[in-house]
C-alpha cells in the first residue's frame, strides 16, 4: 500500500489497512468531523499487531524558502513542535479510544526533514513529555504510547526498511 503526504511517499508492506486521518474531505470515511476543536495525526495505519500513527514536518521541501526552513528550525528548538505533536498524538487517540481501536500497541513516528542532531532533540523532548511505555506506577495496565520516535529521510529509511519512503517529483 502506497500513501502519500506532500510530496513524501510512504510504502506500507503488509500493512492491513491505512489512510490519511487528516483527511478534510467531509465525504470521506475517514473525516473525523472535530477539527475545529481536536488535532490528527497524519496518516493512520493499522499492521498485524500494532497501530502506527505517523505524524509528517516538511520544512526541507524543495519549495522551501531558506527563511521557512530557518523559522522551522526555530519552532523545533524551542518547545511549540513538540507541544504540537503532543497534542496531535493524544487527540489521535482519543479518536481512536472513541472507536474502541485501542486494542493493539500503538507507534507513534514522526518524519521531520531537519538535520540529525535537531531531529534527535525532538525525540528526547517528545519523550519526556508524552509517555512512553507504561508508566513506573502499578495502576497503569496499558502503555498510552508503546513506541515514540522522531526521525529524518536518512534515519527513517535505515529504522523502517519495511515502510520506505521518498520524495517524488512534480507535485
């Protein structure tokens, strides 16, 4: 299965269904309906034994002005894109709560097309601020999040050889 966001393409081997959750398109039967109050990640996708919910930053597209890539850049020193994320990911699956489709571990990926050492940043950041497995408490039977990565072109490529992506031309 192939989906595209931008003008980054995603393949999915042997993934059971999948779509863009983002989706706008009020006739779409993944149109969530709340976005003028809850956040979506990009593209949900259902595997075997996991969710993955993937969140996709841009700012390196060909199209991008210098000035864009340096006014993201700042945005992901500072703490608004993980905020943003954050939130992305907790509406997500509140979404997916509602649906009762908690039913298999959830991976949260986020491909941002900065450099490494900011995108490494980014993670530790993302987190410490949403958690990551179940927490040290015994009242917590489940992990809200069972996986938490940030990664580039490069990294993701090399973490996810059974989800490449790349950028196609012409859009």
């Amino acid at each position: 299965m192939e989906i595209s966001e931008g003008n980054l393409s995603f393949t999915f081997n042997g993934a059971l269904s999948g779509y863009k959750f983002d989706e706008q398109d009020q006739t779409s039967t993944h149109y969530h309906g709340l976005s003028h109050c809850m956040k979506g990640v990009d593209l949900v996708i259902e595997q075997e034994d996991v969710w993955l919910f993937i969140e996709v930053k841009d700012p390196s597209h060909p199209d991008s002005t210098p000035e864009q890539i340096a006014a993201f850049a700042k945005k992901a020193r500072s703490t608004e894109l993980v905020s943003d994320l954050v939130h992305k990911y907790r509406d997500t699956f509140l979404y997916h709560w509602a649906e009762q489709k908690v039913e298999k571990p959830i991976h949260y990926l986020c491909l941002i097309t900065l450099e490494s050492a900011l995108v490494l940043q980014l993670m530790n950041q993302l987190k410490r601020q949403l958690p990551e497995g179940r927490a040290n408490n015994q009242r917590w039977q489940r992990a809200i999040a069972d996986r938490c990565i940030v990664a580039n072109l490069e990294t993701w490529n090399s973490s996810f050889p059974h989800i490449p992506v790349q950028r196609v031309t012409g859009e």
